[in-house]
C-alpha cells in the first residue's frame, strides 16, 4: 500500500525550512571547492616533489563529489519549490551524501599530507 504524498508546506516555517535547506547545499559546495582549491595550493606550495598519489586524487574526488552532490541538492529544491512538492526521499539523500563526502575527501587529503610531511 502506498503512503500518500505529503503536502507541501507554505506557511512561513516551511519556506524558512526551504531557504535554509538550499543555503546548507551552498555551503557544502562552497566548502568543498575551497577545500579542494587549498590542497592543490598546498601541494604545490609545501612539497612540490612529493608525488601525485592515489591518495590525493580519492580526496580531491570525493570532494568533486560533495560539490555536485550539493548542486543537485540545490537545482532539487528549486524543483521541489516551483512544483510546490514537499521534501523528497533524494533530496533527504543528498543532505547525507554531500557531508559525508566533504568529510571523507577531507580525511583522505589530511592522511596524505600527514604521509609526506611526517
């Protein structure tokens, strides 16, 4: 049996809730690009002879991932709002997976940096 759809909420609570929901994707994705941005800087900065390892591309990818994960997290809002749908199942998706990423690519680009400068 399938649960009906729930509706969607126009009271001033639920537009906040939406606003708020779209300005955390933009912040995953800011975040992820300035943290990508700063690991190349640092790279080719601190140890220009350390190797581009596997290491440093999983990061760097992860991080690519968080960032359009949290895209697709804001284009689904926007759709979500302009089709007056409540919050859907991918989207609450996407507020998992943006995060995690972010904090996976970081833990991996912070284990390789400790790898070359330890």
């Amino acid at each position: 049996m399938n649960k009906p759809a729930a509706s969607f909420d126009e009271s001033s609570a639920g537009l906040l809730a939406t606003e708020l929901t779209f300005n955390y994707f933009s912040t995953i994705m800011t975040a992820s690009f300035t943290i990508i941005g700063g690991a190349i800087i640092l790279k080719g900065a601190l140890i220009p002879s350390a190797p581009v390892t596997d290491l440093f591309l999983i990061g760097i990818g992860l991080l690519a991932v968080a960032a359009v994960s949290a895209l697709e997290g804001q284009f689904r809002t926007i759709i979500n709002l302009e089709r007056r749908q409540a919050r859907s199942l991918y989207r609450r998706v996407l507020l998992t997976v943006g995060p995690g990423t972010m904090g996976l690519g970081t833990g991996v680009l912070f284990a390789y940096f400790l790898n070359n400068f330890g």
